[in-house]
C-alpha cells in the first residue's frame, strides 16, 4: 500500500510580521514540522515567501494553507438569523454561524493570492473549538488576539449566551500618542493601557450582559491569550476586583488551527472551499510511462537499419570528447538565506518589553547591548532563546536609569556548524573575461543603495579568486537589509554577505556594517 503524505500550512498575517507554521504527515502521523517568521508590511505576500509556498505545495500535492481574517470583523448570529448583506457566512457550532464582510474576506483572499489559500477561519472558530475541548459551565471566556478581545459567556450547558467583541489599543497607536517617549517607557505605557482596557472591557461586558438577564450567574472568567502581557498580580488583583475566580493561560492558536484544517468534521467551517489538488506524481508516472513505449517503438523500427549502416562503416572514427570547463562557485544564495535566518533568529527572540540599540553577529558568537525593565527577562526569554542555537548565554548588567536597565547580552559557540553546498556555473557563465577590482567595485556600487558606502578591503585565491568589500548603509527599519539580501540572491554572480555583521540603533536609522563577498573564477 502506499503511504499518502499531506501538509498542512498555517500562515497568520499580524501587524508586521507572517508566521507561518508546517506540519507534514504520513498515513496520518506526524512525521515533519517546522516554522518561520518573516517580516511582513505589505497588504499582499511578499514574492520570496510565496515562492516558499508554492515550492512546498510542488514537493507535496495534499497541502493545504490556512490562514485566520487579517482583519476580524465578524458577527455571531444565530442559525434562524437572516444573512446580514455584503456578507460571508460560515457554521460555527450548531447554535451558531458566523458572518463576515465580503470586504474583509476579499482582503485576506487577496494577501495569499500569489500562494493560493485553502482555509480562512475566525478567532471566534478558535475560542470555540477551545470550549468544545474544555467544557465549561457559567463562565466567561476571553480570547486575546492580535490586538482585539473575543467574549462569549456560556451558560450551564456550556453554550454560548452571549458575545461581543472588542478592540484593544495596538503599540503602533501608544508610538503615535503624545505621550511616547521611548521604547522602552512606550512600552511601559502600553502594558498599563493594555490592562485598564481589558479591565474596563470585563466590567462592560459583565454588567451588559447582567442588564439583559438575570438567569445565569457568571462563576468564572477564563482569559486565553496567544502572547502574554499580565502578570500573576494583576490577574489577582481583577479578581478581587470582580469578585469572581480568574484565570489566566496561554493558547496555541496554531495548534488550533492545524486541528480545524485537518479535521474533515471541522474544515467545513471555513469561510471558502479548498482548492482542488492536483495528483501531480501519477500524472509524471504516466508521461514517463508513455515516452518508454515511445522510444522502445522506436527502437525496434528503426533498429535493423542503424546495424546495416554499422556494418559498412569500415574505417575507425576517432571520438573527440568534448571537454567542459566547470568550475564550482559558492551558492550565494544558501549562504544569504543562512544569515538572515541567523539575523532573524536573533531578532525573534527579543521580547516586547527588550529595546535592542545594538547587536552584533559573528560565525561562531552573538553579542547585544539592551535596555531593559526587569532582570528576570533574560532567564525567562532571552536565555532560553539563546541556548537554542549557542552553547553559552550570559549577560552583564552596565548600569540603570530610573526602571531602565542597561546591559550587554553575549553567547557563544554556535551549535549547527553552517554546511556550504554549491552551484555549477556552465561555460556559458565562466568563459565571460576576467572582471578586475574596478569593474567588480562599479559593479557592487550599483547593486546598493545611493546611501550606502562599499569600500574595497581584500582578495584572496583558493580555488575561486574572492574580493571583500566592507558595507555601510542605514536603514530605516530591518526590512530593507532583508530586500538587499533579496537584490543578492536574484544576481547571475556569486555574491553573499559574510560575518561580522553589526546593527546599531542611531539618530539617523539602524547603522548596519558587513562584508560582501565576490567570486569569480580564476
């Protein structure tokens, strides 16, 4: 029998980033996962993530991408409700539907449309596939995601009696305010906004929802959330506040969202039909199949002329072998995609409540100056996301200012020794003239920006002649070294960044220093 692979994709858009979780499965089981965060601003998929996407859905014909609304404005109504106009309906339990602008749903629809989209689902799909998991009785249940509060109140039955859903202050709105400073006090201000307004949020909706009944009796508040922002003391201190036991845990959105994929009972409920798959395996197997019938045909045509010509050809032929010059250069590009995932990898670890002013990456080592509120970050975030890649994580303490901590975080001997493949470069490519160091410094002068300073710094011969040069540019933000690490990959050359790489945060941008290197046969 043979065994049937499948894959499934979850692709979340947030703010400024895509987080895109894979999970690939055979005959059922888990056999492969993986994840990737990419830096994401535009209002459609940037194409190196999309190529990503359809090269995965080329190695595996079941794959299926899913995605929750970018944009979350739906509505619970009840199943005799009539359908609201301009809108999209999708089953969310058997009380329930839910609906959505035909507006919002074209949105997302049309950020995936260059990878194709199989499932769109609601944070409200999430919550309840929750609830149905974890029955609950008299309680209201909050989802916090992506800036907004999703509240249902659930009666003895543990169904849904009530709902309504809120937005929350986003960090952008607090950097606008005339109030933001800094990052760091910015971010201060928003944990206490974030807090008075998921407070004020709770008591509305407890005393609208006591002003229109006086039934049920709400015994417990459950808060969910997919990035946590409270602490244990101010949980408590709501509960003393409302009088009502509280709780307070994390929710793997992702999780939930593979479950509602792959499970056929609960895909159903997504907001459009899958894409049709195409079995591209059996449609190779059968043209391999047709072009061996093809030549064997052909052959036994053909076959007792070719021995008659054979048979007259007398005089011995002498066979010139044609001999092609290869030369092998190193893949640019696997080398460009390896250091901006160590750069995003870095980067990733960095919590909300971290202002990083400067980080610098060696092969082997990593070192960041930070600013911070609390010691214990770097044992509960930045350690632990250290000891991911490095051996040794540790931190020394400079001074501080007022709640501000300054520090220098360094770690050491990285653990996945980076493996270089490489790429053949045909004649047509190798037989081009030696390019000198003027020509090559034009060249690489082109390739960045007006801004930016390229100096020549040395050459050295190994089995390909190298030239490094030393980059300085500003950027306004990290994406733009990503687009030049982009620009890189898209050159005929081999042309790749290579340690030390240093980002420092400066009045004018972020300073960013590294070496480039050139190749080019001897």
């Amino acid at each position: 029998m043979f065994s049937k692979e499948y894959l499934y994709i979850n692709a979340i858009k947030y703010k400024t980033q895509l987080k895109i979780n894979y999970k690939k499965l055979c005959n059922n089981d888990i056999i492969e996962t993986n994840a990737s965060t990419f830096l994401a601003y535009d209002e459609i998929m940037g194409r190196d993530i999309a190529s990503k996407l359809v090269a995965n859905q080329m190695e595996v014909d079941n794959t299926y991408i899913s995605t929750l609304l970018i944009q979350d404005d739906t509505k619970l109504l009840r199943k005799n409700q009539p359908k609201p106009k301009d809108c999209e309906i999708a089953v969310l339990n058997e009380q329930y539907n839910i609906a959505v602008s035909k507006n919002t749903l074209f949105e997302t629809r049309n950020y995936f449309e260059k990878s194709g989209i199989d499932y769109i689902f609601s944070a409200y799909h999430i919550l309840n596939l929750h609830i149905e998991k974890n029955p609950c009785n008299n309680n209201l249940v909050i989802l916090l995601f992506n800036n907004q509060a999703f509240c249902v109140i659930l009666n003895s039955n543990s169904e849904i009696v009530y709902n309504k859903k809120i937005d929350l202050t986003p960090f952008e709105e607090i950097k606008k305010s005339d109030f933001y400073e800094n990052e760091v006090l910015g971010q201060k201000l928003f944990d206490e906004v974030y807090a008075l307004e998921l407070h004020e949020t709770i008591k509305k909706t407890i005393e609208e929802f006591y002003s229109i009944t006086k039934n049920l009796f709400i015994e417990k508040i459950s808060l969910l959330y997919n990035l946590k922002l409270l602490s244990e003391t101010q949980i408590e201190q709501m509960s003393k506040d409302f009088m009502i036991d509280m709780t307070y845990h994390p929710i793997s959105v992702d999780e939930e969202l593979f479950e509602l994929s792959k499970d056929p009972h609960k895909h159903h409920k997504s907001f459009i039909k899958p894409r049709k798959k195409a079995n591209n395996r059996l449609k190779n197997a059968i043209l391999i199949s047709i072009i061996i019938v093809l030549l064997a045909a052909i052959a036994y045509l053909f076959m007792p002329k070719i021995e008659k010509l054979l048979k007259k050809e007398d005089k011995k032929t002498t066979v010139v072998k044609k001999v092609e010059r290869k030369v092998d250069l190193p893949n640019h590009i696997e080398k460009n995609k390896q250091i901006e995932l160590n750069i995003l990898n870095a980067l990733e670890i960095i919590p909300y409540d971290v202002v990083l002013k400067e980080l610098d990456l060696d092969k082997n080592s990593l070192s960041m100056d930070i600013n911070l509120l609390n010691k214990d970050t770097f044992i509960k975030v930045l350690q632990p996301g250290l000891l991911k890649s490095y051996n040794k994580a540790e931190i020394e303490f400079i001074k501080s200012k007022d709640a501000i901590l300054e520090a220098t975080l360094k770690a050491e001997d990285f653990k996945k020794k980076q493996i270089v493949n490489f790429k053949d470069y045909k004649d047509s490519y190798i037989e081009n003239e030696f390019m000198p160091i003027i020509r090559v410094t034009e060249q690489m002068k082109i390739l960045f920006p007006e801004n930016a300073t390229v100096t020549f710094k040395s050459s050295f011969k190994s089995e390909v002649i190298t030239f490094n040069y030393l980059v300085n540019i500003v950027v306004q933000k990290p994406l733009e070294f990503f687009d030049i690490i982009d620009k890189l990959n898209n050159e005929l050359y081999s042309i790749n960044i290579t340690y030390p790489i240093s980002f420092t945060k400066t009045d004018a941008g972020i300073e960013v220093e590294f070496t480039v290197q050139f190749h080019q046969p001897k």
